[in-house]
C-alpha cells in the first residue's frame, strides 16, 4: 500500500478489533477519532461512510481496482482487510469457514450479550436483578462455549485469525463479567496468549488516553446515543 487506510475510531471494544488487525498486518493508517460520547457518530459526514452510525469504519484509498471504498461493520471490515492482505482470513475454503463462524459467533453473541451485561450492571437508570441475572447467565454460557473451544484449540478456529482478534477485546475484561478464570482455564489460556501479542497491545493502547478520559456521564451518553455492542 502506497496511501494510509484511514481509520473512523473510538477505543472500545469493537475499534480495537480493527486497531488490532491494522497493527498485525502492519498496514499504515491514519486514525480519525468519533467520539461516541459526543455524538460524532450521527455527524452527516460520518452517516455517509457508515449510514448505521455506528464506528468502526474505514476508508480504503486504494480499494479494489484501485478506487477508493469505505466499509462499516466491523466483522465487514475484519474480513475485507483479510482478504485484501491475505493475512489471518485463510484462502481455503474450509479453513475460512470455520474463522466465519466464530467471526459471526462473536457478532451475533458476545458483543450484544456482554454489552447488554456491562449496561445493565453499569449504566441502567435503575437495577434490574432479572435483566442483570438473565445477561450474566449468558454470558457464563458463552465463555463455557469458549473455553470448550479452546481446550483442542490453540486459538478459536485453529490458526490465530480475525475471529481471536474480534473476541479478545471483549472478552480482555472477563472480571467485569463476573467470570472466575479458574473455571474457564483454557479460555484463560487463550486470553493471556492473545493480549500478551504486542501488535494487540498496540492495537488497545491506540486512543487509551482518550478513554480514560471519558467520563461515567460520557459513557451514559454513549449508550442514549445509539452505540450499541457488535
């Protein structure tokens, strides 16, 4: 690539999935920060790019036949950049497969089931013990799927890929789950080894000085203007 990818960011869970990959594959990009708190993410400009409003998204100068594209959806976006690099998005069929499904696992499962638990145990105007009981029920269930995994697996669909990336961010925090380590030891296994990868290290740390910023009236905020987990 001749021309940075540029980036639409704000360090949660869902950007870091593309920080992430941008980092491994060691990609140039330019990060432009939405700030979910803020609202950025209804901004005309920004309803162009990702009409869902809703961040991650990017803008591939040099996208297929060599004109620009703009993608949103991270898991869109996780396997694009797959498939562009050839790197952690495997070619053959049925390795790719077995990636999609734990990609599509992760969308459809861990960011709206933990997210829902993080609301609920954080944010709500008011606590609700069915709704906090019901989420972290599923979200034991889902580590438990997890773990089972990941005691024949080194990584979740084999080789490292775009589906440990898209997981680690959400499941970096298992304590704010209420999840014992202990129960979960190979997921924990995993967790250690991913997070202890220093291109997902640099992945989380871009923008942290703007999380640690935001305020618990910022992260309200958030949640009332629509960033919703995927």
């Amino acid at each position: 690539m001749t021309k940075p990818i540029e980036l639409y960011y704000w360090p949660t869970p869902n950007g870091w999935k593309v920080t992430i990959f941008l980092e491994e594959a060691g990609l140039p990009y330019n990060v432009n920060f939405v700030n979910i708190g803020e609202g950025d993410q209804f901004k005309p400009d920004f309803l162009k790019i990702s009409p869902n409003n809703k961040m991650p998204a990017i803008i591939d100068p040099e996208g297929p036949g060599g004109a620009p594209i703009s993608i949103f959806e991270s898991g869109a976006i996780l396997q694009y950049l797959g498939r562009k690099t050839g790197k952690f998005y495997p070619a053959d069929e049925r390795a790719r497969v077995k990636v999609d499904q734990w990609l599509m696992w992760q969308m459809g499962g861990v960011g709206p089931m933990l997210g829902q638990l993080h609301h609920f145990n954080n944010y709500a105007a008011e606590k609700i013990d069915y709704a906090i009981k019901r989420y972290e029920n599923e979200a034991h269930r889902l580590y438990g799927v997890l773990n089972e995994r990941l005691a024949e697996n080194d990584f979740v669909a084999g080789d490292y890929s775009i589906a440990d990336m898209a997981i680690a961010g959400w499941t970096k925090s298992y304590e704010r789950h209420n999840i014992d380590p202990g129960e979960f030891p190979h997921f924990k296994r995993w967790i250690d080894a991913v997070t202890a990868r220093p291109a997902v290290q640099r992945g989380f740390a871009v923008g942290k000085e703007r999380r640690s910023d935001i305020s618990d009236n910022d992260k309200a905020k958030s949640i009332l203007f629509g960033q919703r987990a995927r």
